[in-house]
C-alpha cells in the first residue's frame, strides 16, 4: 500500500496533466470519465490518462491519495484539481482556461470557448 | 445496495444540520444521485475542500467497487 502511494506520487508529480480514469482516453470506460477526458481532448490538453481498471491498487490508493471517493481525478502539476462535477464547472464558467494559463498548459482557447457557447 | 434519496438527505444534514439539501435521482434506480448542498461552512473553502467535507458526511457509502452508492454528482453552494 506504501508502494502504491509512491507509485501515484510519482506519476502526479512527473506529469504535467494526470487523468485518473476508468478506460483510457481513446476508450473510456464510464460516463464520467468520458466526459472529463473528452473535455481535455476537445481543448487539445496533452494529458496522461491511468486507467484505473487495469489495476485494482490504483483504483483504491488513488481515493486515499486524494483524500476523494470517486475516479475520475484531475491532477495538473501535481494538485488534486478536482472529480467530473468540478472539471465540468470550471470548463463552463472559464476557471478552467485560467488553471491552465496560470499552469502554462497549452490549450486550444477556441475549443473551450466552443464548449461553452454549445452548453450555455 | 441502493440508497434511498432520503438516507443520504439525513447523512449529509447530519453534518450540515442547517444546510439546504436538495437531491434528484437521476436514472430512477436509486444508484446515481445529484446533490445539491448549500451550506455556510463552504464560505472561504474552494469547491474541492468542500465537495470532500460533503463525501466525509456519506462516511464510506461510496467506497469501493461494493459502495451503497456508484454516482453522485454533487454541487456545492454558498448562500447568498
């Protein structure tokens, strides 16, 4: 279990943007995690998509590394930014472009703003 | 396991006896749930700090592949 939060630790802090999701990001296995990773897709975000169904001690150690019950889990460098509901939120009403600005994530500006005015 | 909207309505004023708690069953299969909570207590936290004080007063009903509860979309709020 120590290992496992090592192994998460390690994968957070070595990539700019982690996606902790069931499936993968060309495939993604449920509702939620589609939407999010669909999301960071659509905006062009180089992400790192773990599949948290290819291993069972991921799954469970990444809710006690966050200290949060649910998958999918948005990390961009290295802080926990939050699960579907909150990705989906901030997408909406811009907080989103302006991690990512403040992160010096490269994003499609354009794909956002279209998110938002075909969900607005 | 289903969940009754009602449990989860007392779990979480539990916590936040003076919260406004509003919950939809999504599907209809008493598995996924929207949750919408406003609560003084969130003032000065950001929506992480206060969406994981609304999953602590669950206490572990979402746990695990054999949690009470597959999905809530939770949605916290400040009154105004």
């Amino acid at each position: 279990m120590e290992n496992t939060q090592q192994e998460i630790n390690e994968t957070v802090k070595s990539n700019n943007v982690v996606l902790f999701m069931k499936g993968t990001k060309a495939a993604p296995q449920c509702g939620f995690s589609n939407k999010v990773s669909g999301i960071l897709n659509y905006m062009g975000v180089d992400f790192k998509d773990i599949n948290v169904l290819g291993d069972e001690s991921i799954r469970e150690g990444i809710k006690i590394y966050s200290d949060w019950p649910t998958v999918p889990q948005l990390y961009v460098n290295g802080e926990f930014v939050g699960g579907c509901d909150i990705i989906t939120e901030m997408t909406l009403s811009g907080e989103l472009d302006t991690l990512l600005e403040d992160q010096k994530i490269p994003y499609d500006k354009e794909a956002a703003d279209k998110i938002r005015a075909t969900n607005s | 396991m289903a969940m009754q909207a009602k449990e989860i309505e007392k779990l979480i004023k539990e916590t936040f006896p003076k919260a406004k708690v509003t919950i939809t069953d999504l599907a209809g299969d008493g598995n996924h749930y929207a949750a919408e909570v406003t609560d003084e207590s969130f003032r000065g936290k950001n929506r992480v700090q206060q969406q994981r004080a609304v999953y602590a007063s669950l206490k572990g009903k979402m746990d695990g592949s054999n949690g009470e509860l597959h999905a809530l979309a939770l949605t916290t709020k400040i009154p105004n």
